[in-house]
C-alpha cells in the first residue's frame, strides 16, 4: 500500500535507509565517528532548520506548491509538521551516506585570502542570477528562489575552503549524487504517482523530465551540496585546527596564552598537545 500522508510518505521511504546507514555504521564502523562528526550533523540540523523555514513557508503562501486533500495533519506557520522532518530527516541520511565515505581532511586552513575571495563571489554570483530570475516573471520565481536563497550559504562555504572541496572532489561529488537521486525518484513518486503535493505551473518554467519539475531537482541537489561541502569543511577544521591553534600559541605572549580558555591553541592546562 502507498503512503497517502506527508507522515507515511517519511516513514516508508527515508526512516528505512536512514535506520539501515546508522546500522551499517555501528557493525562496520568507519574511521568518521565520535564527537566530531556527530557535532557536524547537529550543526547542519540547526542551520538546515533555521535557514529553511522561512524561505519555505513564504513559498508555500506565494502559492509556489501546495499539498492533497488530507495529506497533511497539521501545520506549523504554513508549512505542515512532515516539511520541519524533512528539513531533519535529509540532511542525517546524506551525513549517514557520507560518513561511509574516505575524506581526505590533510590541507592547509590557511587559504588565501584571493582564493577566499573568488569563493565568495562565486556564491554571491549565485544570488544575483536567482535576483534576476526573481525580477523576470512569475514563471521563473521558484527557480530564482532556489538560486538566490543558496547563494549566501555557497558564498560561506566556498570562502571558507573551496580549495578543499576540490581535493575532497571524489566523496563530495558521489556523497551529493547518490542521494539527491534518491530523493528525485522520491519526490517524482510523490508528484506524478500519490499526488502528495502539487508544484505549481505558474511559477516554473515548465521543463520537467518525466514529470518532476528542474526546480524540485535543483532544490534537492543544492541542499545536498550544502549539506555534503559542510560536512566535509568542518571535518577539515576539526582535524586542521590543532596546527593553526599551535602555530598561533607559538606566536603569542605567554601571558595572554595563559589566559585563553583551556584547548583554545590545541593544549591542555598542562601545556600538552591534545590532537586527535
């Protein structure tokens, strides 16, 4: 029987790949686990949620799609409780996916600052074509939407460390790909099959291959992008910081070492390198 709710759709499709990826990481556990990693994904999950919801919700009011008789429960602003789990539930499968993966996490923290700056006008590139987009007419809307609203978090990400993501290129590029197909064979079934919820014609340009709609497949594989470079730039920072904060301590006045906070500069009280 198919899932007729936004509930049953998440429990039959996402709860078993996520449950089956958390198994497959405690029988066969990877070298990316403990705190660290753990901390990544709480940190994508809070960002994840607070970035999303507005931008959501004010969609969901434009008209930009909406949802089947019955299939929602309840709603919190305009968007229904399934669409504050989806924001959680995707992210901790792509992370789950990811972690299975080798992640190269040796370069240096100390980019450029020109390398920096190409990062940022890149993603700030990417806001102002989904400006542009959003000031052409109506029918370009959720796609200058998408391009906009993703732009600030590329420009973090890429001013943080594009040259990272470039040396980690393989697990980023198969982490993103996976499951963004996943969830665009997902969302195709609940379009075109269960009518979970309709994305409107007015707002997109139309081009939809086998009935999903390029604006629901960008959606998915920008926010698997976001969720995949971040994961990797904190996994770099995490094993990167110990020799930044120990060249930086190198540098300073002893005093003002003695009163950093205890494991600022990658030490312990007891002046002893506690570097994992």
């Amino acid at each position: 029987m198919f899932p007729e709710t936004y509930l049953g759709f998440l429990a039959a499709f996402l709860l078993p790949p996520i449950a089956a990826l958390a198994l497959l990481a405690r029988l066969r556990p990877t070298p990316r686990r403990g705190r660290a990693p753990a901390a990544g994904v709480g940190i994508i999950l809070v960002l994840a949620v607070a970035y999303t919801t507005p931008w959501d919700n004010l969609l969901i009011e434009r008209g930009v799609w909406w949802y089947g008789e019955g299939v929602t429960v309840a709603h919190l602003w305009a968007a229904p409780v399934g669409e504050y789990l989806f924001f959680v539930l995707q992210p901790v499968l792509t992370a789950l996916f990811l972690y299975r993966l080798p992640i190269p996490t040796h370069g240096d923290l100390r980019v450029p600052w020109g390398h920096r700056l190409g990062g940022v006008a890149a993603g700030l590139a990417v806001t102002g074509v989904g400006v542009g987009l959003l000031l052409a007419g109506p029918s370009t809307l959720y796609l200058g939407a998408i391009l906009a609203w993703a732009g600030p978090i590329l420009a973090v990400q890429w001013g943080f460390g594009w040259p990272q993501l470039v040396r980690a290129r393989r697990p980023v590029v198969l982490a993103v790909l996976v499951p963004t197909v996943y969830l665009w064979v997902l969302d195709w079934y609940a379009i075109t099959v269960a009518g979970l919820w309709t994305i409107s014609g007015t707002y997109t340009v139309g081009i939809a291959p086998f009935g999903l709609p390029i604006e629901e497949m960008l959606f998915f594989l920008v926010t698997n992008v976001f969720v995949v470079q971040g994961l990797v730039l904190w996994l770099w920072l995490v094993d990167q910081w110990p020799a930044v904060a120990g060249d930086v301590r190198r540098r300073l006045p002893a005093r003002i070492v003695a009163l950093a906070p205890r494991g600022t500069f990658g030490v312990d009280g007891d002046g002893q390198d506690r570097r994992r």
